[in-house]
C-alpha cells in the first residue's frame, strides 16, 4: 500500500493543480483520509489525468 501512497503523492507533487493541496499535506503526514476527502482526491487525480 505504501508503493500506491507514494505514487499518488509524486503524481499531485507534479501537478499544479494539486500542489498546494491539503489533501497531498495530509498524504504527506501520513493521515488517514476521511471519504469526502478520498472523494476529493479522486476529483483531483481525474482533473489531472
């Protein structure tokens, strides 16, 4: 799960869209997302892809 965490982390770190995110801030820390959150950060993974 760890290779998956990074993976996603490195995708936002690149994308401009999702730099200054709290979401990515809490990936970072290691936080559990709650669902709204994990619902967001699948909106921010779409608008980039």
């Amino acid at each position: 799960m760890d290779f998956y965490k990074k993976l996603i982390i490195k995708i936002l770190e690149s994308s401009s869209l999702a730099e200054n995110s709290k979401i990515l801030k809490k990936l970072k820390l290691g936080y559990d997302l709650s669902q709204a959150e994990r619902r967001e950060l699948e909106e921010l993974i779409d608008n980039i892809i």
